[in-house]
C-alpha cells in the first residue's frame, strides 16, 4: 500500500493541542447544525415542501464534505503525522469532490425552484410535483457520481511515481501530481467537466434571478418586493460565495503563477465555512425552520428547568 505524505500543516508544537481542540469543535458545531436541521425537515410535515427537501439534501452534502476532512485533519495534528495511504487520500478527494460538486447543483436547482415559487404562483404546485422533484434529486445525485466517478477513475488508472500531495487534503488535481505520466487528456477532460457543471448553473441561477428581479420590479408593491429579496438574497448570497471559492479552487491548481498560499487558503474555506454557516443561515433566515427549532429549544430549557 503506498503511503503519501500531505501539506505541512506548520504548526508549532506549543499550539497543536489548543488548534487540534478547535477542530474537534468546530467538527462537533457542524454536527450538531447539521442534524438539528434535518431532524427538523423530517419531524416537521409543514417543511415537507420542495423547497425544504433540496436543503435537506444540501445539508447532506456539507456533513459529506465536513466528514471527509474533520476527521483526517485532527487525528494528523493528534498524531503529528502527514501521512495517509493511497485509497483512503482517494477516497478523502472523492468525498470532497461529490460535497463541492453536488452542493453546486443543489443550489442550482433551488433557484429554480425560487423562480417558479415566485414568478409563476398560481402553476408551482403543478410544476414542483412530488414525481418531479425526485427526478430533480436522482438527476443532481446522478450527475455528482457519474462525473467525480469517471474523473476519479481515470485519474486512478495512472501509475503514481511520487507521493507528495500538494495541498492541505486530498483531492483530484492533487492526486493527477502524483504521476509521471502525460495527464493532459485528464486535466483537459477535468476542465471540461467543470465547464459542463458551472456553465449551466452559472446560467440558470442568474435567469432565474433576472426573471425574479423583474416581477419584483414590475408588480411596485414594497411587500412581495421586500419578501422575495428576504427569500432570495440569502440563497443568492450562499450560492455566489460558494461559486467563487470554488471556481478559484479548481482553476488555481491549473496555474503555476498562483501562490501556493492562496491555493490552500481557498481549499481550506470552501469545505470549512459553507458547512458551519449554511445551516445557520438557512435555519435563522427561513422563518418556518426558525420557529420550529426555537420551540425546541424552549421545550428543552423549560423541561430542564422543572428537573432541577
């Protein structure tokens, strides 16, 4: 089994007890945000809504990705060791890719969703059936495996003649360094499958919003003007912050003139930051999930308080 060895962390021996603490928390945060907002849409029948269901699936996505570096993370500041063997790298890198990748295509697919919720009320419950909806999910979740699936495999099937991953986690274009072989047709079929996942996102979330925009500004009224925006901006928010760091994430391991720095800087965010913030801010900002989970916590505190 061939052993590779990842990015220093350069952390001083005098802080990796209180960094390596930081991380069990802030892993043990993303958990609990995560399940208290997917018991929520499963215990509430009112979230059953197509809307709620695709940030159930979102959610599932950041637990995948959370899960996939966490955990790796705090045992090599635990154990100070860089070192990961082949299979369980390239599974860290599939499990990253299918978070990134699918999280672009869930928040594409709520836009949609937005779109019709918004622009065309009156036919949204006979365009967001139940049946459509779940092709909407077996599409998104079989377009996420088939493409990290072929791009994984046919970066796998080169023989590795080094074993230095250079970033801070294991991921495709740090796996296509390791061999010695010409990569070209695979770097060339990687760009190709980024294209083929942001272009149409790209292009259907900002149809989506235009057309928003344009009833809002159409219909003059302050209230559905200021209720859509409360609806859409958040995810519009989400949606282009996470495009971004992404975008520059994949593009940055294809140029040699971006400082390595910068390089690890955004592979770092994007699978620390959407995970933590994703839950709070769909959970604060949707006023169902809000009251749902603020009745919880209430009952909690109130039943506590009658045991002492």
């Amino acid at each position: 089994m061939t052993i590779l060895t990842m990015e220093s962390l350069d952390i001083p021996p005098s802080s990796a007890s209180s960094i390596f603490v930081f991380g069990i928390i802030t892993y043990c945060l993303i958990l609990f945000f995560q399940s208290m907002l997917l018991v929520t849409i499963v215990v509430k029948r009112d979230l059953h809504k197509p809307m709620y269901i695709l940030l159930f699936n979102l959610s599932v996505c950041d637990l995948m990705g959370a899960t996939a570096f966490f955990p790796q993370m705090v045992c090599s500041i635990l154990s100070q060791s860089r070192e990961i063997s082949y299979p369980t790298c390239a599974l860290q890198g599939i499990l990253i890719h299918l978070y990134l990748c699918g999280s672009l295509l869930f928040l594409t697919v709520m836009a949609y969703d937005r779109y019709v919720a918004i622009c065309k009320p009156l036919r949204y419950h006979n365009l967001m059936t139940q049946g459509t909806l779940v092709k909407l999910i077996f599409m998104v979740w079989s377009i996420d495996v088939v493409i990290i699936g072929s791009v994984f495999t046919l970066t796998m099937s080169k023989e590795i003649c080094r074993t230095n991953i250079v970033d801070m986690y294991c991921n495709n274009p740090s796996l296509m360094k390791l061999s010695c072989e010409d990569m070209r047709a695979i770097n060339y079929y990687g760009l190709f499958t980024i294209g083929l996942v942001q272009g149409p996102s790209i292009l259907i979330v900002s149809l989506s919003y235009i057309k928003i925009l344009m009833i809002c500004i159409s219909t003059k009224q302050e209230k559905s003007i200021s209720k859509a925006m409360q609806t859409c901006g958040t995810h519009l928010i989400v949606f282009m912050s996470f495009e971004i760091n992404t975008f520059l994430l994949l593009i940055s391991h294809r140029l040699d003139a971006v400082s390595p720095h910068l390089r690890r800087a955004f592979g770092v965010s994007v699978v620390i930051f959407p995970p933590i913030l994703n839950p709070l801010i769909y959970g604060l900002k949707t006023r169902e999930i809000r009251q749902v989970i603020f009745k919880f916590l209430q009952r909690k505190i109130s039943s506590n308080r009658k045991l002492n």
